[in-house]
C-alpha cells in the first residue's frame, strides 16, 4: 500500500523500490498491477496455501512403485532420482512437489541417497544364489573335514591415474588433481582367507607364471593344504596353472566361483577399499611411488583384522 501511495505521487519504479527496499522487479510487478487495478490490485491476497498432500493410502502406493524400480513406472532405463520422483507423484496422484519436499519425503520412506553397485547383465542370478546357498556350506565343510585353509584369490590394478573421490575445499574452489597424462599401471594379487591377507605386485598384467608364484608363496607362508577359490580369468584357466596344479597332488585343490560374480569374493571388496580410502586421491609422479603407495595400503589392510571381516560381511557368505 505504501508502493501504491509512491505510484500516487507520481514516484517511478526505481525509486520506490530504492525507498522500501525491494527488488526493482518486484516494484515494477506492483506498478503494474496498480495501473490495471488501482490500489485494490495491491492489497494482500493471503499466503499461498501449501500443495496438496498425499494421503496414507497415496503414501503406500507410492512406496510399493518406488520399490518396484523406474522402469516399472515407465522410465526407460536407470534408477530413482529426485526428478524421476516427482514427475512420477505428478502424474500418478496429480500433487506437485519441490524436489526438496520430494527429499524430505524419501526421508521419511526410510530411503537416502546411495551410489549403486554395478552387476553384469550375463550373470546367471540363480545360479549365483545357488552357489551361496548350497555350493558353499560344502565347501566349507569339505574345507574343514580335509584341513585346508580356504583362500579366495583375485587379481586387480593401480593406476598412476587417480581415483576421484570428495573432499573438503573452499565454496566456489574446486580443488585441482594432478596426474599423468600417459599413465602407467601396476598388477596386484592377493588372497584372503577368514581371519589373514596374502599380496604381491607385479609389473605389467598377471598371467600364468605370476599366478603360480603367487600359489608357491602361498603353500610356503601358510604350510597346510589349500583350497584356492577363484573365477574363471584366463590365466586361472591357462595350460600352464593347471599343469603346475595336478603336479602339487593332493596339496592345493580349486573351487570355481559362478561367472559374473564378483560379490561373492571377499577380496573384490579388499580392492574397492583400496581405491576408496587409502588410494583414493593419490597421484604418485613414476611407478615405484605407484607400488610404495599400493604396498602401504595393503600392509595396513593386512594388520586390521575388522577390515578383512568387513570384506566377508559385504559378500553376505556364512563363516565361522
């Protein structure tokens, strides 16, 4: 009303926005509301009321769809986000959220915010299952009843190329990685056991002979008979580790684990944590700074027996 006793007086639209303080816009928005309506069009026309809700029967319907995935609900391909979300509401139940509001919702669903796992389209799920289910228990039984330790192996990389992870900076500077353009990459094996950690590094990519040095140094440190659990890499499968294999006998046997299925080997959570937390950031300028970084890592891995548990955990196999 004070606006419409500036216009009155013949003020212009930056002068009483400069006098009571407001956006120039937002005057000029009154000017012309008190052009076409006079003072009347100014008075106040109350709070906008807040959006309609969902109702508890909405609410349900509405978890039980977010539960049955995005492209239940029309979407192509992919995940839930907070846009896919409320353009959902809008057209199921006609009720138009902010994506704040769609975020508060969730909340109160007892969903959040989670990057998600990657999983082969070729895996066999129920074979998977089966293998969890029913393979396992006996190969822990046979495991105990022949007195072998039982070691899963796998093979993985590091690269002088960092993994990219959040950290603290100031607002509005985002802090800067440098790296190799040309970078090089180093090989890692290692096993794990229910309670220990075995590792070594190579140069280059892991093939057959390295794969048999890493069985001897296995034999050597741990002393009993083995049962290796691994999967079906070319170099596991190779002429030259199965011949080395039918010559130690009776003193190393092997499980194959399903194809696609590296959930259920706890040292793919072993190389996961790597490169989430110790490695996570490091830019080493040459190889050897690369390996020292790699070794470090894994000789802290090795000393923390709730790490290795929390790799058994995530695989969600039954141990002793």
């Amino acid at each position: 009303m004070n606006a419409a006793a500036l216009f009155g007086a013949g003020k212009r639209v930056f002068e009483v926005a400069a006098e009571l303080g407001v956006a120039y816009a937002t005057a000029h928005r009154w000017k012309r509301r008190w052009e076409r309506e006079g003072p009347a069009g100014l008075h106040s026309r109350g709070k906008p009321g807040p959006d309609k809700q969902l109702s508890p029967d909405q609410l349900d319907e509405l978890e039980q769809a977010l539960l049955a995935g995005a492209p239940a609900a029309g979407f192509e391909q992919g995940l839930w986000t907070l846009g896919r979300v409320r353009a959902f509401i809008a057209q199921r139940f006609g009720v138009h959220y902010s994506e704040v509001t769609i975020w508060k919702l969730l909340g109160e669903l007892n969903w959040s915010p989670q990057k998600p796992e990657k999983r082969a389209r070729e895996a066999d799920r129920e074979a998977i299952e089966r293998w969890k289910t029913q393979r396992w228990p006996q190969v822990m039984a046979q495991a105990d009843q022949e007195g072998r330790t039982l070691v899963f192996v796998d093979e993985s990389g590091f690269s002088q190329r960092p993994a990219r992870k959040r950290t603290w900076a100031p607002r509005g500077h985002t802090p800067i990685l440098e790296f190799n353009f040309n970078w090089k990459r180093i090989s890692a094996i290692a096993g794990v056991s229910f309670y220990e950690l075995w590792f070594a590094l190579h140069e280059g990519s892991i093939r057959a002979p390295q794969v048999i040095k890493f069985i001897q140094q296995l034999q050597a440190r741990i002393g009993q008979k083995l049962l290796l659990i691994w999967d079906g890499l070319s170099a596991h499968r190779s002429r030259a580790v199965r011949a080395f294999l039918a010559g130690l006998g009776d003193a190393v046997r092997v499980e194959w684990l399903p194809a696609y299925a590296p959930e259920l080997n706890p040292v793919e959570f072993l190389w996961g944590h790597l490169k989430n937390h110790d490695l996570a950031n490091v830019t080493p300028d040459c190889l050897w700074k690369l390996s020292k970084a790699a070794r470090n890592a894994l000789f802290k891995a090795q000393e923390r027996p709730s790490v290795i548990h929390a790799f058994w955990v995530q695989t969600e196999l039954p141990f002793p």
